[in-house]
C-alpha cells in the first residue's frame, strides 16, 4: 500500500454512470465503465450490449477484476474490434488504463497505476506469472497513448475525467477505499 504514496491526486468527476446490470449479467460495472469511456473517444466503439454479448456470452455474471480478468477480455475484444474495421488495431494499441482510487477529500483521486494493457500476456497471468503484469504499469502516461479513466469505489467502478493535479498522496489514510488492498 505504501507504493502508492506520492502518486499524483486530481480532483475528478464521474462524467456517466456505469450499469451494474447488462443484458440479464450482474455485476458489469467495470465493462461498463470501459465501454463509456471508448464511447467518449470513438463514437464507432461497440455498444455495451453488444460489449457483454461478446465477452460474457455463457454467464450471468459480467464480473471483471482489472488485472487479471480484463487483459484476456481485452485481447478478445480487440481480435473482435479489428475484425470489423482494421482501423481498430491501431487505436487500441494507444489505449492505457488508468485505475485510481477515491480520497476522504471530496472529489479527489489518487492515480493507482496506469496499465499498458497490450504489454499483458494474459495466459502468464491466469497461470500465476504475473511478470507481464508488472512491466505493463506505468507512473506516466506516453505522449503517443490515451488513458481510459476509471476510478474503484469500493466494489464498484466508475469512469472519470481527470481535473487538475491537486498534489501528491501524502498519507495513506486519506484513501477511502482501504479494501482494494485486502
């Protein structure tokens, strides 16, 4: 928990609920909050049915953890995205995921890390070789990639747009969201 200190705050905003609920799947806050985001900056990206329908087709639970779920979804989703318009090869390789973590001060967040999803080879991970993980976070985001926002409130997540940098993380106790290290 202590690697987080001295990580950039910002204040933030939600800028549109994510849904819990997707086509009969519980749970799809994450995917949900992803699919918001791409939305915001390709107005071609596929809708969150289409989203749930594509990555979750045999359950009804749309449950997605950020580092070990979403990178074999991402891969899966990007083959199906390149399928329909090469286009999306290129776009998906600037995409970083920017998790972060809600403050006691109203309003501000505390960058977590930024993931180069495309760097993740998601059958190490899912076989407990997390070296592929690792090297995919960054502290800075490149000139030549775009972040996906999303912040985690406890067990739910949000898409957020970042303000201006407030400062850096100072004190741990000033995260609300302690559990995200249990």
């Amino acid at each position: 928990m202590d690697s987080i200190l001295n990580k950039p705050t910002y204040n933030y905003y939600i800028n549109n609920k994510s849904k819990i609920t997707c086509n009969n799947r519980t749970n799809s806050c994450f995917i949900s909050s992803f699919q918001i985001q791409m939305k915001q900056l390709w107005d071609d990206f596929a809708s969150l049915d289409d989203l749930i329908n594509w990555l979750y087709p045999n359950t009804s639970n749309a449950y997605t953890h950020f580092a070990y779920d979403f990178p074999k979804k991402w891969f899966e989703l990007k083959k199906i995205m390149e399928s329909k318009n090469p286009v999306w090869k290129e776009r998906m390789e600037r995409v970083v995921l920017g998790m972060y973590l809600p403050l006691v001060i109203n309003s501000e967040c505390v960058l977590l890390t930024l993931i180069d999803i495309n760097q993740i080879i998601p059958t190490q991970v899912s076989n407990g070789n997390y070296d592929s993980l690792e090297t995919s976070f960054l502290d800075t985001l490149p000139n030549n990639k775009i972040s996906i926002n999303i912040i985690q409130l406890y067990n739910h997540f949000e898409p957020i747009e970042l303000g201006k940098q407030t400062g850096n993380l100072t004190n741990i106790e000033l995260i609300t969201n302690k559990s995200f290290f249990n």
